[in-house]
C-alpha cells in the first residue's frame, strides 16, 4: 500500500468541522488496504493570524511544499474584518497559491443527477451537466501592481489594482485547458473582454495560437459578459472554459450555483510539473467559502471538500479508479435521498455534516464488497 503525504489546511469557520469528515475518510482508506494517507494538520488564515500574527507562517508553507497535496477548506470570517489588508485570512491562501506556483485552477461544475431540481434554472437545463472551468489562478488583476490606495494632493483617495498578463502565463494556463478537453468533450471556450480590455486582446491571440497544436480541439472565443449570460442561459453548451483569475472567479461562481449548491463543488490547483521529479505542486479546495453563519453547528456540507479529495486521487496520487468510487459513493449518498441544510428543499428531511460523512463512508464499503 503505497503512502502519500497530505497536508489538511482547516482554515476558518466550517473547515475543522468538514476536516473531521477527511479524517474518517482517511482511516477507511487505510483500514481498507487502498491507501495511506501521511496526514499533516496545519494553520492558515484567520486561524493562523490569531496564533501567529499572520495569515501564512513559513511552517505551513514548508509543510505544504513538502506535501504530494494540499487540501485545504476555506479562510476568512467578520471576526477579521478589521486586520489590515496584507494579514486579512485571504492573503494566506493568496500567498499559498502564488507560492505554491499553482496556476492553474479547475473548477467543475457537474450536476449530481439527484440534485437537478435544486438548481434554480430548470431541471432539463442542468441535468446531466459536464462543464470545466480553467481558471488561470496567480496573475492578473489579483497580483499585478502597482495594486495600492494612494491619497492625491486634492485630499482624494485612488485605489489602483493592475491587470496584468504576460505570454507564458496566458500560455500555460491555455495548455492545460486544451489537454484536458482532449479527455473530455474536445471543445473549449475562452473568456475574455478584448474589446476593452488590452489583456483580452493579448489573451485571445495567445489561446488562438495555442489552439493551433490542438487541431481535434473546437475552440471558440466569447467576451466574457456574454458567458456569464449563456452560463445562466444554457449551461450545457460549455465543456471546457478558460479564463483570467478574476473572471474565473466570478463564473465559477456562477456556473457552480447552476447545479444547485456551492456546497458541493470542488477545486484543483496545480502548478508545473517539475521534470526531474515529474512532482506537480498541488492543493485541493471546495469551492465555496468558511460560511460563518453556520460555523460550529456541524451541519456544513462535507461534500465538496470529499470531491476535492476525490480530485487529488486523480491529479495528484495517480488513483483516477477511487476518484471514480469516491465520485459514485457521493452520488449514492445523494441518490438514497440524503440532504444536508444547503440541498434541502423547504420541509425536507436534512442530515448533519457527519451523518453525511459516513453515508458516503458507507456507500464506499458497499461498493468494496
Ligand atoms: C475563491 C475565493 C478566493 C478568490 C478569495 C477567498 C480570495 O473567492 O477561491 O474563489 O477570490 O480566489
Ligand atoms: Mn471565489
């Protein structure tokens, strides 16, 4: 039984609670024979800035360096609404990501068959739904400077955040979406805005020269209002969409919520792979956030964080068969009519975040036997 080593980054609000929930899983991979997971637990965000002062402390980023996967929860919450902006609970994992050189975000928004109806778009239009969002993750309008507020002369304040691309970044991040559609449905859109944008420009000439090594890829461009529209619209259409940091921030958003709950959605972000070692730097994410309104009630949905996993047996540990009976054990525990708060229509039945854990633990066994 081979053994990896995985950092668990808590972070904030519901994470320790969905961390347990790892933890389990973890043991029953190990008590099962499949794999054994070398388990870290360290701080990052809000957490860590109480303890440390700092949203990222060098151990954690050691740690994470050191990982063969990174999986982590979620940071902030009003409690740090006051520390200053390069120690707010977001730096951290900004930092961690820049860091870590992880460039590359894939963000899926596949619809849980038993989940149709609780997207707010019809049913029809996101049943069955397959779609990935490539999101280029340490550039653009998030890192580029000069990003700072500035008092003028007048006594008036400028706020400047800096949107900036270069080639080999736009290249990178257009590569990985078109090797990864050759193993799905073969089409990818690119997102951007270059009829106002001079990064759109540039990033529309670079993914169009790209596309060219991939003549069985379809590709299209689409200014990137007009997809947050047709997301909405007829989220099917999309297979694999590739798009700048900020942009990629806001459709994931978007076309997460089109399969009924931010609560179920996972995250990969992958750097480059090192060529003497064939080792990719990687941390695994839901997608949504540290939902302080119901930290501490144990009723978070564990979901997304378990799909993240599921993620890094996939990209990370080269064990795309249990990413695959993860997959199917989450969709059973959904299928047998098991509803966290966040996926259950008004009047229904909800489990906690623990009973959710072990349904999909449970459905694991079952699918061994
Ligand atoms: C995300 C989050 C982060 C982002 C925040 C917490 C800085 O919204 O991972 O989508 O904007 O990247
Ligand atoms: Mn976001």
């Amino acid at each position: 039984m081979k053994t990896y080593k995985l950092l668990l980054l808590p972070g904030d609000g519901i994470g320790p609670e969905i961390i347990g929930e790892i933890e389990k899983l973890v043991r029953f991979y190990r008590e099962a024979g499949i794999a054994d997971f070398a388990t870290e637990k360290a701080l990052i965000g809000g957490a860590s800035y109480d303890a440390y002062g700092a949203p990222l402390t060098g151990k954690t980023l050691k740690l994470a360096r050191d990982a063969d996967a990174v999986l982590l929860v979620a940071v902030g919450g009003p409690k740090w609404a006051g520390v200053p902006f390069d120690k707010r609970p977001e730096a951290g994992l900004l930092g961690l990501r820049k860091a870590l050189g992880l460039f590359a975000n894939l963000r899926p928004a596949i619809c849980y068959p038993a989940l149709a109806d609780a997207s707010s778009l019809k049913p029809e239009l996101v049943q069955g739904l397959d779609m990935l969002i490539v999101r280029e993750l340490i550039g653009g309008v998030y890192f580029g400077e000069p990003k700072e507020i500035v008092t003028l002369e007048n006594g008036e304040k400028r706020a400047v955040d800096t949107q900036l691309y270069t080639t080999h970044e736009i290249e990178r991040i257009a590569r990985v979406a078109f090797e990864l559609a050759r193993k799905r449905a073969k089409r990818v859109t690119s997102a951007e805005k270059h009829n106002a944008m001079k990064t759109g420009v540039l990033w529309k000439e670079v993914v169009t020269r790209v596309g060219a090594d991939y003549p069985d890829i379809e590709l299209n461009h689409i200014f990137v209002d007009n997809c947050g529209m047709q997301i909405v619209r007829r989220p099917k259409q999309f297979d694999v969409i590739v798009t700048d940091n900020l942009f990629g921030d806001i459709l994931s958003d978007v076309a997460a919520m089109t399969t009924g709950s931010l609560g179920i959605l996972p995250s990969a972000s992958l750097g480059e792979t090192d060529p003497a070692t064939g080792k990719a730097n990687a941390m695994y994410e839901p997608v949504h956030g540290s939902a302080p309104d119901i930290t501490g009630k144990g009723i978070a949905n564990p979901i997304a964080t378990l799909s993240s996993l599921s993620m890094a047996f996939r990209y990370s540990f080269d064990l795309p068969e249990e990413s695959d009976r993860l997959e199917k054990a989450i969709a059973g525990a959904l299928a047998k009519g098991l509803r966290t708060a966040d996926i259950a229509k008004p009047g229904e039945a909800t489990v906690n975040t623990s009973q959710m854990g072990d349904a999909i633990i449970a459905a694991l066994k079952e699918s061994l036997a």
